[in-house]
C-alpha cells in the first residue's frame, strides 16, 4: 500500500506542476516585459521629465510672486501719490489764510 500512494502522489504532483508551468508561463512572460517597460520608462523619463516638470512648477510660482510683487508695488505707487497730493493740498491750505479771515 505504500509504493502505490508515493507513485499516486508523484502522478498527481508532475501533473500539478506540468499544468501550473503551462498556465503561468504566458502570464509570468508578459509580467515580465511590462516590468521591463515600465523600469526602462521610468528610468527614461526621470531624468528628464520630472526635472523638466519640477523646473516648469518653479517658473510658475516665480511668476506668480512676482505678479503679487507687482501688484503690491502699483497699491504702493498710488498710495504714495494720494499722499503726496494730501500733502501738497494741505501746504498749500497752510500758506494760505486762516479760514474765517478775509482780505480785503
């Protein structure tokens, strides 16, 4: 009874893996050459893309705060001539007379 089991076994075990290496092969074959492609991409595109994508968001933002510098600059020129016009109106009040005094 124990030669004829062990040769079962061994039957059914060259059946299992003979089946399984004909089911995988295609699949493990195609696993590989997407691997393959994806590391020879990545590999292509990481030098180059990635830094050219990182340098375009860098340019981006410098854009970005110097339209803000900008802006602020054109608020502070506007600001600075209404003062000076505030300034200049109230010299000219101050050299000229006192409200209520008339002369005549």
């Amino acid at each position: 009874m124990g030669p004829e089991i062990f040769e079962m076994l061994a039957a059914i075990m060259m059946t299992v893996l003979i089946g399984a290496i004909i089911l995988l092969f295609p699949l493990s074959r195609r696993l590989g050459r997407v691997l393959e492609e994806w590391i020879r991409l990545r590999h292509e595109s990481l030098p180059d893309k990635d830094r050219l994508e990182r340098l375009e968001l860098g340019v981006l933002e410098i854009r970005q705060l110097v339209e803000g510098i900008d802006q602020r600059m054109g608020l502070m020129g506007e600001r600075q001539d209404f003062m000076e016009s505030l300034i200049d109106s109230k010299k000219a009040g101050l050299l000229a007379a006192p409200p209520g005094r008339t002369d005549a």
